[in-house]
C-alpha cells in the first residue's frame, strides 16, 4: 500500500487546498496531505476533524478541540505512547492488553470462533463479507480490544475493506486509537500454515518453515519480508505473528515444521534476516528510524525457545508442557533472539514483540525455583528477556494460557501449564507480575480489570497504575512506529494491484525452487526430460484431524493434481507403458502425537513413542522414567511419562506400501519419490529401492516437477539431520543439536545437516562452509 499514492483528498477548510472523496467504496474515507507532513486519513462518521496549528494539520482524535502530544505526529513513538497512555483510563488500558481470539473475513458458523451480523450467520445470505460482526464490535467498543488476529480472508478486498470499517469503527471511540490487526504466517506455499485456515490464497506464496530454512539463504528471507510486508500492509495488517525462531533440535516434535533448522547459527541470520526485512521501510516510506507505512511489528516466538519438547510432544497440550534440558544447552536455544531478532542492523533495532511459549522449560528457574509456563514466569520474563538482555517492547502471550485446560491431557483447550489451580484471575494477576504486556486469545477485559484490582490490594494504586502505563507506552508504540494514528486506511484498488503482484509470485515461486532438496539421483537418473511417459500411483489418505479436533474422511486419489502433471509428461495409469514412476508421499505421519485416551482408559499412563518411520516401533530406548511429569488437575495420578516398551504405528503406513508396490510394478524402470515432510524421518525403510528422492517441506508440485525435470537446478540442503534409526531418536537429546546418527544411502552420501545434490553431486558451496559444524 503506497500512502502517498491515496491522497486524493485534501481538506479546503484553513489549508488552502483542494478537496473530494478518497475511494469510491468508501466514500466517507477522507484523507489529507500537507506539504512536510503525512497523510492523515479520516472517517467522516468518526467524528474526527482535523485541525490546524501553525500551517500543519492534526487529527483531533480524542475530539477536544486542541492538538494532544499523541495526536503531535512531530514528536516521537515514545512521547507520544506515553502522553496516550496517561489520557487513559484502566479500563481502555486493560483493553489495550486484550489481543483476540481467531478472525475469519467473514466469519463461519463452521469456524471454531463464529460469528453473526445482526443477529445472522453469513451463511444465510445477503450479508456484505467485509462487515464487522456483533462479536467483533462488542470486543471492540465494550471490552476496549484494539489487538485483532486475521485467519482467512474471501479476498484482498473483502480484507481492505474490513478494515476501513474496523478502523472507521474504532476511529469514533473514546481516544481514536486505531486497530492493530495482525496474522500468522499467511504466504506459505502450502497454505496450511499454522491457524490461518487457508489464508494464503491471492498472496505471493512462499516457502516457510523449514522449507524456508533449506535455502540457507538470509538474503532471500530478508527480501522476502520486504514483500510480504507490503502485501501485508495492503490488507490492514501491521503485525505478523512471526517468525518461529525455535530450534528444531527435537526430531519428534509436532510444530518442527516451523522453525527453520536445529542449527542455532541458520536460525539466528534467517530469523534476523526475516524481522529486517518485516519491520524496515523503504527511505520514500519511512516515518522514522527505519519505521514507516511498508512496516510490519514483528512478533519473534517463541521465548526462550519450544524446540526442546519431551518425547517430541507439543504444548498446545497438557501432554506436552515440558521442554527438558538434558544437554544442559538452554544458551543455544536462546541465541536466535539474543543475537539474531534483538540485534538488528536496520534502525529498528530489535524485534518490536515477542511471545512466550506455553512449555515450562523444566528446571531452568534458579531464582524463583518455579516450574511454571513460560508466560507465567518472573525468571523468563523479567530475570532474563527484561534485565538480563535488556528487551523493553511488547511481550504477548501465546493463546488462551488464561483459560482452564480440557478434560484429559489429549484435549486441546486452555494451557494453564504449571498454575492449573488458579483461577483465570489470578492467572491473569501472575502474567502481569511475571511482566508480560498482552493476553493472548483473550477477547474480555473483566479478568485483566481483576488482576489489577489484585495487585493494588497487594501493591497499591500508584504501583499497579504505574505498571499499567508502562504496558501500555510499549503497545503504543508499535501503532505510532507504522503511522496507523496518521492514516489507519487502505485504498482498496491499491490493495488489489499489490497483494500477489506477478512479481512478487514469481520471487515466492523462485524461493520454493530453491528449497527443493535432492537426496538420491543414482547413475544421474535426474532430470527426467519432457514428455516421457510417467506413472503415477493414487495414495490411501487416511482420516485426519485439525487442531480442535474435527475430522476430515479418508481417501483414495491421485496426491496431485493430474493435469498440472501433465504439462510436464504423458501419464499412464499402466506401469507397463511408464518410462519411470514417481510416487508422491508424506513423511509417516504420527497418528496419536504421542498420547492415547484409549492407553489410558486401559490402564496405561496414555504416553505413546512418535515414530518417524512408517512401520510399527516399539520404544526399546525410551526413558525408564521421564524427567518431567505432573498434572495436578487433570491427572494428577500420572507421574511418569515414560513409552519405553510401547508401540506407535505411522497412520499413512500406505505410503511406504505404495512406494514398494510400485517398485514392483516398474521393476527395472525408475522410480522417484517425492517426499513433502513437516519433520524428519526415517529413509531406510525404502532408500535403497529407488533411484531418486527428491524432498520438500511444503511448496507448490509445480516446483516439485520443474526440479524432476530439470526446468530448475535443485539447490536445497537439509535444514535438519535426518536420522539412520528410532534408536538414534530415542538416544539424541531434546535440546542439543546435531546429536544423532544421519542415515547413510546406497550411493555412500550420508543425509546430514547441510547436505543435498545438485546435477553435479554433493552441494559445497559458500552456504554449507558458513554452516555445517
């Protein structure tokens, strides 16, 4: 979104200047520009007007008449939070510290946060998509939430014009405090990332995750922020809710995906590569010390590092609430934010929010002696993020932490982890000692005003106001650092013509290239030119759930798409007449991720291994006795956590079937597997039955067959070690990197940290002598 580009408005009244309506979808949109000064855009039925000191126009926000330091766009982010912050009432700061619940435009009665207009599901028709919802104005006007998190969108332009009306709304209220939407990962090429429910869609789409991490590339990932921001920015949304600078040193975890490696080097330059790229302007766009209306606050997450799960277990569950230290290396884990994210080399200076993970990084507090979550614990937050590394900005917590947890420790609900006997007051009460400055997820400000209350009883009015102001001065900022007080709007066409611009596809499509990884081309099987005949086997996709739950119907299909297919090649559905084969596969899937009800209603203590082969293993390495357990609510008889002797079974066995079964079928001709993987795995199983392997972590077949066919030089390298064994698993520890056996193929390459093929053999390039250990 180029703000200089939608003024079209300029104000008559004082300036000398001329005056018309701004968009024609929004015709009470206003926006003004005056010589040496920003755009200032305004709703008409906001009441808002703008007023004149000295020749320079101001938005009386707050409606008084006279220009307020706030509304000073002269002065800096910080006089001018702090000013605000002083105006407002506990009430309108308890708000402020609110950051809301999952938002789908529109909202779905399907969705797991559904909302009406007037009274009507969307569904029943006739409804404007870009509308607010009752919910969405309630938060806002009576629970004074200013924080609003984007899921999927009908449209950029459903999208921009939501948020001309969220803002118009908010514009018209008490101070004129504008919205800070903000979003999850929204450009994955894959469109699954994470909770944005397909929020991909008319956007550049880009590797993410590991995928991203493949590349080893920082340059790439800084561009890449460069776009995304802008896109972003066209959307409405000024803060993204990434990047997942966690290590993967936990082969077994479910959200590994994410992160870019288990190197804490490649994590530190790609995650401070990502936040520069986000956050930093162009100097036509720049406010002030790097800031400016291409700026996106970035949220680094998650604080002081997820990756080290027991088991491999996640702790959006209360299965998975602990991150262990057994390699006694919580230092690694906290490099990529002390040294990457808060050491920037753009003016920004620093990642401008971070979020806690739910984990309770067990045993790590040597000061208050506490195994409590990450976003509950005084050590985490102020000990070291606050003192020790000296962070001052905005501290969030991950969502609903607040909230009571579910029935079993399998059930995804609130994440209460380590204060579980609290009431969600008090809970609230020990986030703000702890010194964290938002509540995630939470869309009422009733417990934040009771946890205020608690803390003047214990401290007095003076202190907890105090400490209420110095929350709100650092939220503050981050709206007044990319000029949503000056102009919160978006011009629609402008929105339209930028968000999945063709050239910004095509760099996104350009990065999925490169982070495509070959691991095996025997006797230089690949490329595998044009117009050769391929078979291409249908995949048994079993039964899976999100993460609440729901249920989505197996199937028997083609993996992709059959006609994009066939603009590379002849496809036969009759092995005989194929050149050569490529199955396409997952990587075995963990159907249970490491608990079972039915275990426990058995008799068992619920914990099961997560393999990552696609056979049946039984844990022979696993813990005799866990090193974290307790549940004092939900389970409190379960003090071990241990699977040793157990057995898990990956839920798409089928793939593995299906890759022999079509070696079989092919016999002497090739056969390629193309792999997309959230985690590593095991290759023994099938490596040495087929010529090519080719591995992705989540782009686009398109990329996938441009590399097959030589249309593109594959050039990723394994962001992650892939392990020989389960035993290597079960023997590697949880927070200590490169510390497994790396599985050895047929060809003697060895499938370790930084490596892959290229047409010419094994990649040694600037990239790998900068990384390997």
């Amino acid at each position: 979104m180029k703000i200089q580009n939608i003024c079209t408005t300029i104000l008559a009244v004082c300036l000398g200047l001329n005056s018309q309506k701004a968009d024609a979808q929004s015709s009470d949109i206003k926006t003004v520009k005056v010589k040496s000064g920003p755009v200032l855009g305004f709703s008409q039925a906001s009441g808002v007007k703008i007023i004149k000191v000295k020749g320079k126009a101001f938005k009386d926000l707050n409606k008084n008449g006279k220009l307020d330091p706030y509304e000073d766009w002269r002065l800096t982010p910080e006089k001018r939070a702090e000013d605000l912050a002083s105006k407002m009432t506990v009430e309108q700061i308890a708000g402020l510290m609110l950051y809301s619940q999952h938002q789908a435009i529109p909202a779905s009665k399907n969705s797991p946060y559904p909302g009406t207009y007037d009274g009507k599901l969307f569904e029943e028709g006739n409804i404007d998509p870009s509308l607010l919802t009752d919910q969405q104005k309630k938060f806002l006007k009576e629970d004074n939430m200013r924080h609003v998190l984007i899921t999927s969108v009908q449209s950029p332009e459903v999208a921009a014009k939501w948020n001309n009306n969220l803002q118009a709304y908010v514009e018209g209220l008490g101070l004129g405090i504008p919205a800070n939407n903000s979003s999850d990962p929204r450009n994955t090429a894959t469109v699954t990332s994470e909770f944005n429910a397909g929020a991909g869609g008319h956007i550049s789409l880009w590797p993410d995750g590991l995928a991203m991490g493949a590349t080893f590339d920082p340059d790439l990932v800084k561009g890449f922020g460069e776009i995304a921001s802008q896109e972003y920015r066209a959307l409405g949304i000024s803060t993204a809710l990434s990047p997942q600078i966690d290590l993967g040193t936990e082969p077994r975890w479910y959200r590994i995906a994410y992160v870019f490696s288990e190197s804490p080097d490649l994590v530190k330059d790609m995650g401070k590569a990502y936040v520069e790229g986000f956050q930093t302007s162009e100097k036509a766009f720049e406010i002030n010390k790097g800031w400016g209306y291409h700026s996106v606050n970035a949220m680094v997450k998650h604080w002081p590092g997820g990756g080290p799960e027991e088991g491999g277990r996640d702790g959006h569950w209360a299965m998975g609430k602990f991150a262990v230290y057994p390699g006694a290396n919580f230092n690694d884990h906290v490099k990529p934010f002390t040294e990457g994210a808060f050491k920037l080399d753009g003016g920004t200076k620093s990642a401008s929010a971070v979020m806690p993970y739910y984990t309770i990084s067990y045993d790590q507090d040597k000061v208050y002696n506490e195994n409590v979550g990450n976003g509950f614990s005084k050590y985490m937050i102020t000990e070291l993020l606050r003192d020790k590394y000296g962070y001052d900005d905005v501290v969030c917590t991950d969502w609903l932490i607040t909230s009571d947890e579910g029935a079993t420790p399998g059930t995804f609900a609130g994440k209460p982890w380590g204060v579980e006997d609290l009431s969600i007051e008090e809970r609230h009460y020990k986030v703000l000692k702890a010194g964290v400055d938002q509540f995630g997820g939470n869309n009422e400000k009733a417990p934040v005003l009771a946890a205020y209350q608690m803390g003047v009883k214990e401290f007095g009015e003076e202190y907890m106001r105090a400490r209420f102001e110095r929350s709100a001065v650092r939220l503050l900022k981050n709206i007044f650092r990319v000029g949503l007080f000056e102009n919160p709007y978006v011009d629609v066409d402008e929105t339209i013509a930028t968000v999945g611009k063709p050239e910004f596809m095509d760099a996104g499509y350009q990065a999925q290239l490169k982070s495509v990884i070959m691991l095996k081309n025997k006797s230089s099987v690949l490329p595998i030119a044009d117009k050769k005949t391929v078979y291409i086997p249908k995949i048994y996709t079993p039964v899976k759930t999100d993460w609440w739950g729901n249920a989505t119907p197996a199937t028997f299909d083609y993996p992709v798409n059959i006609d994009l297919v066939s603009q590379y090649y002849n496809v036969t559905d009759d092995p005989k007449m194929a050149d050569f084969a490529i199955v396409f596969v997952k990587n075995p899937q963990s159907a249970e991720a490491g608990y079972s009800e039915a275990d426990r209603q058995l008799g068992g203590n619920g914990y099961l291994p997560i393999s990552l082969q696609y056979q049946s293993y039984t844990s022979e390495y696993g813990r005799e006795q866990s090193i974290a357990a307790g549940d004092p609510v939900v389970d409190p008889e379960i003090i071990n956590r241990s699977y040793k002797g157990k057995t898990a079974t990956a839920s798409n066995i089928m793939d593995l079937k299906t890759i022999w079964d079509t070696k079989m079928l092919m016999k002497d001709k090739p056969v390629i597997v193309s792999v997309t993987a959230d985690k590593p795995m095991i290759f023994s199983e099938f490596e040495e039955r087929v010529e090519g392997i080719v591995l992705n972590f989540g782009v686009s077949t398109q990329a996938v067959l441009d590399i097959i066919s030589g249309k593109a030089e594959p050039s990723g390298l394994l962001p992650l070690q892939m392990p020989a064994n389960m035993k290597t698993v079960e023997l590697q520890q949880e927070d200590v990197p490169f510390d497994m056996e790396a599985y050895e193929d047929a060809e003697g390459h060895v499938y370790d940290f930084g490596y892959g093929l290229n047409w010419s053999g094994v990649i040694n390039d600037e990239r790998t002598k900068r990384y390997k250990p």
